[in-house]
C-alpha cells in the first residue's frame, strides 16, 4: 500500500500529459476493481483523462454483477481484496462462456515470478506491478484493448477439424466449441494466418501484445502452453512447434519434429 500510494502522486502531477501522443477510442468503458476508494479514484482520473468511460466496484461480488449487466471492454482487477481476490473473480470469470472473452488486466504488488505465472495462467491478458505511472496504465490498457479488437479476415479457416470462426469469435474442433481465452484466441490467429515460418519471442510479442507494451517473452510460453492444452483434444497442439533457440512455428508438414 504505501509504494501504491506512489500512483497518486503520478496522477496528480501527470495527468495533463496522459493524452499526449495516446489516440482513445471513446465509449470504451473500463471497470476498475479495488476495496480501497482512494486508489479507485485515482485510477478512475487516470482513465478518464485517457478518453476512457470508467465504473468502479470495491469487491468482487459487486465486480461481477456490473460485469454481467454492463459488459465493460476491459476490467482493471485488483489482485489484493478481502474475501474473493482479484485472482478468485477472474478465474470464475474465465469458466463463464458470458465473460471469459473480456479482457482483464491484473494489478498488484506481487513481483514473484511465481505469482505472475499464476496470473497470467489464470486467463489474465496483462500484469502491472505497482507502482506504476498513469502514462503507463493507459498505454498498457489501451495495447490490451487494442489486441483483443484485432481481426485481419472474416473468413473461416479451417485445419483437419479445427475451425476457426472470426466473425462468431468462435473456435471449434469436430463441431464441439473449445474454451480459449482472449489472448490464447489471438495466438490461434496469429499462428493460423502465419503459417510454416519460424517467428522470435519477441515478434510474437509484437503481434499479439502490440509493439509498445514491454512484457517479458517468458509471457509467451505461458500463453502457448494453455493454448497448446485448449486445441489438444485432437492432437492440434503438435502443430505449435517449439523451435530450439529461435522461438515458435506454427506447421501441419514437420509435425513429426514437435
């Protein structure tokens, strides 16, 4: 808590340059979740002056209800709350077919690697460790919105019983839906569309992540292995293949060599 108060010193100080180079669709609404008013409010001044619409809930329950009734693009989650955590909601948000596809952002001043993973498994998109300024809450909440809008065709592709469905935002394998979370679904894009070529970490990052967001690359083993586990019903994982010492190929002719 007291590093956190940190933030509001960013905000008060920052917030007259948050807009500055940060282009923000408006209308896009954002719920920040945190039992603590004070920090509630100053993220709410932080997102507002970003262009974003913002609601508040000080608990999960509350949380959950504003985000069945009023479905938010993003939700800013607290890790750290009294009764459920952070990571309890959305780990029940991710097994609700309604909101497993909304983005969720983890907030937290948890920096064991441990704990990361654990969020990052969990169907978080992103993890920002507190503190940190208002500049980079809204460009990592804008890089967020950004990836989970990105479509490049609406046509479906379709591999020996995979179908993947962009204009349903659906994925399926022998007609049976499979649960994949937001950033597992833009990986399955990425790797449909970008087939027989061996792409770094970090190009991946780029792609899926957006160019101006720093993560460490190890967030993309964790997101290839969960999304490795959603298609392997049928065997699909074999085709996201590790390539020793230079990153991940997606490939249906060199399967034998996963």
């Amino acid at each position: 808590m007291q590093a956190f108060n940190l933030i509001v010193i960013f905000v008060v100080l920052n917030t007259a340059a948050l807009t500055e180079g940060i282009q923000v669709l408006s209308s896009q609404l954002i719920l920040v979740v945190d039992d603590e008013m004070p920090i509630r409010d100053m993220l709410t001044m932080a997102l507002e002056a970003g262009g974003y619409d913002v609601l508040q809930a000080e608990n999960a329950q509350d949380a959950h209800a504003l985000i069945i009734d009023q479905k938010p693009d993003l939700v800013l989650l607290d890790w750290m709350m009294p009764g459920t955590s952070g990571l309890e909601l959305l780990r029940r948000l991710k097994r609700n077919e309604l909101t497993e596809m909304i983005p969720v952002v983890m907030l937290t001043a948890k920096t064991e690697e441990d704990d990361t993973i654990a969020g990052l498994e969990s169907g978080a998109d992103d993890y920002i460790i507190k503190p940190f300024s208002p500049r980079e809450l809204v460009s990592r909440v804008k890089a967020v919105l950004r990836r989970s809008e990105r479509g490049d065709s609406n046509e479906p592709i379709e591999l020996e019983g995979l179908v993947f469905d962009p204009v349903g935002h659906r994925v399926s394998i022998d007609g049976k839906l499979i649960n994949l979370g937001p950033t597992e679904y833009r990986l399955l894009q990425f790797f449909l569309t970008h087939q027989e070529r061996v792409y770094t970490r970090d190009q991946i990052l780029n792609y899926v992540w957006g160019g101006n967001v720093y993560i460490d690359e190890r967030t993309v083993d964790v997101h290839i292995r969960r999304l490795r586990k959603a298609i392997s019903t049928r065997g699909h994982d074999k085709y996201v293949q590790t390539v020793r010492g230079a990153g991940y190929r997606f490939s249906t002719q060199v399967a034998e060599q996963f």
